[in-house]
C-alpha cells in the first residue's frame, strides 16, 4: 500500500512539475545596453487588444487599414519585418472594448494584453484609475516625439497627474486628424453653381472671420436650378458650432490667476461674445438660412447630394469609412471656423476632438513594457514611400482631394495649438446642447457649476499635465 502510494504520489509530483513547466513562458527582458538591432525575443507572442467600431476597419484589416490596399499591404509588410527582425510573433484580439479588457485584467492582476488600441473616450476613467503603464518612464519609446506619436494637444486625452498613458501612431497616414470632431466641409459644386466667394480662397487671403462668414450665411442659401429644391448655406448642430466659434475668438481652456485658481474659457467674454454671435447666425434674421435640427448623418448626406453649401462633420465622417462624403463626392472642401475678433490672426482658428481615436495603450499586467514600447516604437515607423509630410500630402491630393489646399489643411489640424481637448465624458457638452431651448445666459447659469467641479476633477489634471511636460515635446 505505502508503495502503491508512494508510485501516486510521485506521478502527482511529476505532473504538477510539467504543468508549471508548461506554464511559464520564459520572457527576455528588456536590456538597455543591448542596440535595438541586437534584440532577440525568442519567439515571444505578443498580443494586441483591437476594438471594432464604427470607424476602424475592422478584423479584414492589417493595422487598421483595409487588407489589400496600398496601407493595407505596407502594415502587413511591416508587421512581419518586425516580427522576423526580432524574433517575435504579434498577434491581433479583437474585441468589443479594449480598454475594458484591459482594465479588467489589471483589477484582476492577470495578463492579457502587451499593448491595445481603443478610442482614447473609452479610456480616461481607467487611465484615473491606474490601469495603463505611465510611457514617460519607458526607455524603449519616446512619448514626446510629436512627429512618431502625436502632437501634444492632441495626447492630453490621455494625460492625468502627471502620467501620459498613451500615443497615436501619427508617423501612419491619416490616422491623427480622423479624430478631429468638427471641420466645416463645402460643397464646391454649390460654390460654382451660385458663382459665390469659395471661403478657401477667404481663408488663403487672411479674410476668413465674423464678417465675411456672416455674408457667406446671407448669400449661399438659394433654389437649386438643378433641383429647385432650397440649399441651405449652413447645416450643423449649434453646441459643437458655437463652442467651436468661441474657441477661434482667442479663447483658450484654461486661464490661471495670480492666487492659484482658474477660469474656464468657456465662460470667459470672448466666448459669450461667440455664443450670441452664433445664435444670431441660427435663430436670428437669417435663421431660414440655417438648418440646425439635424444629425451628423443628415448634414453627411446633405453635403452629398447638395442641399447645403456649407456644413459641419467629424474628420471620420469625411474620410474613414466607404459611405463617408469621399466616397460620394470629389469636389469639396475643407476649412476652418471663421476667426473673431479677439483672436490673434487669420491662424488662431481652433477645433476640439472628444476621442483619439487610435490611442495606443500599454497595460499595467504586459509581460514586459518595455519589450511592448520597443516593439510599438518599431511597428509605427514611417511607411516607405511616406517618411514626411510632403508625401502623405500628395497621397491624399490624389486620392480625396481635387485642391491641395484641402490637403495641406488637413495635415496642419492637429498641429500649432489647433486643437484642443473637449471633455464630452463628463458631461461637458450639455451647457452647449441647452442654449437653443434656453437662451445663452441660463443655458450658462445652470451648468457654471457642474462645470469648474467636473473640470477640476477630470480635466484639470490633464491640462496641468500637458503644461508640465510642454517643453519635452519635439518633433
């Protein structure tokens, strides 16, 4: 019987040994002394969380980008130059959120994931709540290389309490810019059909602000000769337009005073002086002018088959997906919000954007950050053929644009203070959506609250973060 035990015993002592054994996978870690070149993972997996939703492109797709295109064909070549360079294999999950994912196996301390990628709105509450590596501290990647990973501005989504916990691969073509929540599109065929004043050529000539646009709104709208139906001059929900218009008069998020407290620039004069402004334009004497009740997919589909000459989109909606306005339609353009008159010059026009929308995070439970930073670092260099500016200008004139301008205009978004970030999680944009029903000056008094407390808790930190590290940041 003791022997017969003994036998069990020792089969039992063996399995457990093979099972850990086979358990345990052997991670090299990341050396320092060791050149890039000399890297060799041995066949370690590394795997990316990739979520799906409404405009990536999904699982027939390398990288975000649709297989058998020519980005297609240059990340799945990227993709295994990578992995035979350094001995690795890279592996794609697709899910839902990756962003919950992750957290979800920080909480639980478990691994899931060496890197995802996720819109960057899905991702500032678990970056409060300590789920993602904090990249400023990797040695392997450079956060604040603009030119690799984004402008500065453009990463304060992803920014809190001094940690910056994620990058966008802005070296790839078109990826930045899609994230950009508000551009005013033109329909050009309505310009030529109305032999009216194109606002690109305004914008070009230093002429683009409150004046001209207030003429724009009085003589763009007329009855199609084509359809005889009414084309409106302007199409675009009033929050995000008026919001947009105060922030291309001079206004900046945040203005500091001399005893350590702040004011919103959404309620300082210059803004209020672009809500009214705005109001005018939409519920004053050129209302019938204006349509303003509409969805984004309307205002799409508007500028598409021309019943509006001027309308406002998300970058996504331009470019992202095969029934965004590209696809419908070759003549239109792309200009920014008129600026007023407390901005500094024809340049100070500003936008906002809500989500990054190809915010790259390292969770805190990857098998080796540093290994997950350099492998990034490596899978988003320049495409070959598109190492600058220069050459994803030219792909994009010849592939979405008729006028290099446009181009050339969207390239420049995301650059030079453009753009900025709009809390739209925490209820930021509510204040906005009520001036239409409540007027300005209450639309304003009931949600001045709500605003500093949400902004001193959520976004404050952001900022501050931003400010901190501004002089880190190259391209």
């Amino acid at each position: 019987m003791k022997r017969i035990t003994a036998i069990i015993l020792c089969a039992v002592f063996f399995l457990l040994c093979v099972s850990c054994d086979a358990a345990e996978e052997i991670i090299p870690e990341y050396d320092t002394s060791v050149s890039d070149d000399a890297v060799d993972l041995a066949g370690q997996k590394l795997i990316m969380g990739m979520v799906q939703d409404y405009f990536f492109e999904g699982a027939d797709s390398t990288l975000s980008y649709t297989n058998n295109t020519e980005f297609g064909d240059l990340a799945r070549q990227r993709l295994n130059d990578v992995k035979s360079k350094y001995n690795c294999d890279i592996a794609f999950e697709y899910v839902n959120r990756s962003g919950e994912v992750a957290y979800n196996s920080a909480v639980a301390g478990i691994y899931k994931f060496d890197f995802i990628t996720e819109e960057s709105f899905f991702l500032v509450n678990y970056v409060r709540a300590n789920a993602f590596v904090n990249l400023i501290n990797l040695e392997s990647l450079d956060v604040f290389d603009q030119s690799k990973w984004g402008d500065k501005y453009m990463l304060v989504s992803t920014m809190f309490n001094g940690g910056i916990y994620g990058v966008l691969p802005a070296a790839h073509p078109m990826r930045t810019a899609c994230s950009i929540g508000n551009i005013l599109v033109v329909n050009e065929d309505c310009i030529a059909e109305i032999l009216a004043d194109d606002p690109r050529d305004l914008f070009e000539n230093s002429e683009w602000n409150w004046t001209t646009f207030d003429n724009c709104i009085n003589t763009y709208a007329h009855v199609s000769p084509t359809t005889n139906e009414q084309v409106y001059s302007l199409t675009s929900g009033f929050g995000g337009f008026s919001r947009e218009l105060a922030m291309s008069n001079g206004v900046e998020v945040f203005y500091f005073n001399d005893n350590g407290s702040y004011t919103l620039g959404y309620f300082s004069q210059p803004a209020i002086d672009a809500y009214n402004q705005a109001y005018e334009w939409f519920f004053g004497a050129t209302t019938s002018n204006v349509k303003t009740d509409v969805s984004g997919d309307d205002i799409l589909n508007m500028l598409a088959n021309g019943e509006t000459v001027l309308g406002s989109l998300a970058a996504w909606q331009v470019f992202s997906t095969t029934d965004s306005l590209a696809y419908r339609i070759e003549n239109f353009g792309l200009i920014p919000m008129p600026v007023g008159p407390n901005a500094k010059g024809q340049n100070d026009y500003k936008t906002s954007y809500s989500s990054a929308d190809y915010t790259m995070c390292i969770p805190l439970t990857a098998k080796d950050p540093e290994i997950s930073g350099l492998i990034l670092d490596k899978i988003y260099e320049p495409f070959e053929g598109y190492e600058t500016e220069e050459s994803i200008i030219d792909y994009m004139h010849k592939n979405y644009f008729t006028d290099i301008r446009d181009a050339q205009f969207f390239s420049e978004i995301t650059k030079n203070n453009h753009v900025y970030y709009h809390d739209h999680m925490h209820s930021f944009s509510t204040m906005f959506d009520q001036f239409p029903g409540n007027g300005i000056a209450k639309g304003m008094q009931s949600y001045e609250s709500a605003h500093y407390e949400n902004a001193t808790k959520y976004v404050l930190p952001a900022y501050q973060t931003l400010y901190d590290y501004e002089e880190m940041f190259h391209d």
